[in-house]
C-alpha cells in the first residue's frame, strides 16, 4: 500500500518545473493520506561555503503556527536555586551535578532538547562528547544557554526551532503538518525564509538562496522559488 502512494504521489509532481508557492501548498493538501499526520519540510540550498566559520547559517525560530507533532521533552541543567522555577516552566527532567553525574554513567538520554544557565555549562563539558554529536549541547546560538530558565523552557516546549546549515549548504527545517491550513503553512515558510535572509553572511558572494523544496514527509520534492 506504501509504495502504491508513493507513486500516486509522484504522479502529482512535475519535478521538472518550479512551481508557485499556491501550487505547491495545493499539491501538498492533494498528497495521498498515511497512517499519519506527515511533516511538511522545507529544504533549502544556500550559495554559501560550509567549510568557511564565519558562512554558517544558524538561528532559532518560533514560526507564527508552530509545527506540530509531540511536544518536545526539555531537560534544564540548573543551579538548586532555579529547580523550582524550571520545574513550574513544564521542563520534563530538571538537575544540577548530579543530573549530569547519572547522564555520563548511564549515557542514557531521555530528550529531545537542553537547556541550562550559564553557571552549570563548565559542568556540562564532561557530557559534550555525548551531547554534542546528537546536537543536544545547550548553546547560546540556539537559546538554550541563559539566565531566564522560565523564557527558555516556555519557549522550547512550545516549539521553538533551531536549525544550521549542514555540510551541503543546506538548511532542513519542519514548516508544520499536512493537516495544517494552507494558509497557516505559507505563514510559516515565510517567516522562515525572512529570516533565513536576514542571516546571509557578509562574506557570501552570489545567489544566496539558489533553491528550495517542499516536500512531505514521504512524498516528492516539490520545486518552488524562494525569491518569488
């Protein structure tokens, strides 16, 4: 049944042309039905050198309409102080020393995103190699490094994003589900994309943004223009 949706899907897309923004959504609303509620993904290419440190494209955002889906396990790495604070803000596990004492023991890890102030970071070094590799390491870049615990957790558990480039130039995010409104994806993907614009290096020469797909999550690339 999988693979006869798949090629209903494929039907549907022409991966020759650059479609509309109003196409697309059209094509995604048209895109057989799973067994569940598919991710909606925009995948963008970026005329920009990955190799290069000061080309990285790297930001958080918190889209108008959210993305969906579950919601996200938080862990806040906290001085005793600010435990209680943490916990009030919905932070799923909540720890100081101990916490990260138990985590490189066990090397068990029970969510999805971490944050912590910068009083415990020096402390969190010793679970870098652990946290690091699954992109887990709270980072000032991303928001997850600071001294308001409250902000940063009610932010994250409301879906707060982050997304960086990866070694192609391209940048991968989640602009909502299938069953999102047309209108509330277009919202989202603008959102994204302003501010993917608004972090274009300094240092990049050329077309920035030199292409860009929608896409569900098991269906076809659906070629649309980004500067439209």
């Amino acid at each position: 049944m999988s693979g006869k949706k798949t090629a209903e899907a494929k039907k549907l897309v022409d991966a020759k042309k650059v479609y509309t923004l109003d196409e697309a959504f059209a094509l995604v609303k048209q895109m057989p039905k799973r067994g569940f509620d598919e991710a909606v993904e925009l995948h963008v290419n970026l005329g920009i050198d990955p190799l290069k440190g000061e080309q990285q494209v790297r930001g958080t955002i918190a889209l108008p309409h959210g993305v969906g889906g579950k919601s996200k396990r938080v862990a806040a790495f906290v001085e005793p102080a600010k435990e209680a604070d943490a916990k009030a803000a919905g932070a799923d596990i909540v720890g100081g020393e101990e916490l990260i004492a138990e985590i490189a023991s066990k090397g068990i890890l029970n969510f999805d995103v971490a944050v912590a102030t910068p009083a415990m970071m020096p402390k969190i070094a010793k679970l870098a190699k652990l946290l690091g590799p699954k992109g887990l390491m709270p980072n000032p870049k991303t928001d997850t490094v600071g001294a308001n615990v409250t902000k940063m957790i009610t932010e994250q558990k409301a879906g707060k994003q982050s997304f960086k480039n990866d070694a192609g130039a391209n940048v991968h995010q989640i602009i909502g589900r299938a069953s999102f409104p047309e209108a509330h994806l277009k919202a989202n993907l603008a959102a994204l994309l302003d501010l993917i614009r608004k972090m274009k290096p300094a240092s990049a020469k050329g077309i920035y943004i030199k292409s860009a797909t929608l896409a569900t999550t098991m269906g076809p690339a659906i070629h649309i223009d980004p500067n439209a």
